[in-house]
C-alpha cells in the first residue's frame, strides 16, 4: 500500500511540473510574439510579427537567417 501511495505522488508531482512548465512557455512565447520588438523596417523581409519574435528570442538574426 505504501508504495501505491509513493506512485501516486510522484504521478501528481510530476503532472503539476509538466503543466507549470507548459503554462511557462505558453506565456513566454505570446510575450515575445507579440508585435513589438524587431524594427519596422524588417518587417517584410523577416516575414511578420512571427519571425520578428523568433529574433528577440535569438533563434533567428535579423537577416531572418537561422
């Protein structure tokens, strides 16, 4: 019985950390999507709001190159 229960709470703590993280990134992600950040002027060239957040994220530069 005992290590049903030990189950049972690592299953629960381990869902709660997943979802936390989940929500994390979720909210992270809108944030720097949003349309701010990369200057106007990239705007077409980089692609939109979407691209431009990938640069302040520094998955892109500002060229839109990988």
């Amino acid at each position: 019985m005992e290590g049903l229960v030990v189950v049972v709470v690592v299953v629960v703590v381990v869902v709660v950390v997943v979802v936390v993280v989940v929500v994390v990134v979720v909210v992270v992600v809108v944030v720097v999507m949003r349309d701010d950040g990369v200057s106007r002027g990239n705007e077409e060239k980089l692609g939109g709001t979407w691209t431009r957040g990938w640069v302040r994220l520094g998955v892109v530069n500002d060229s839109g190159a990988l």
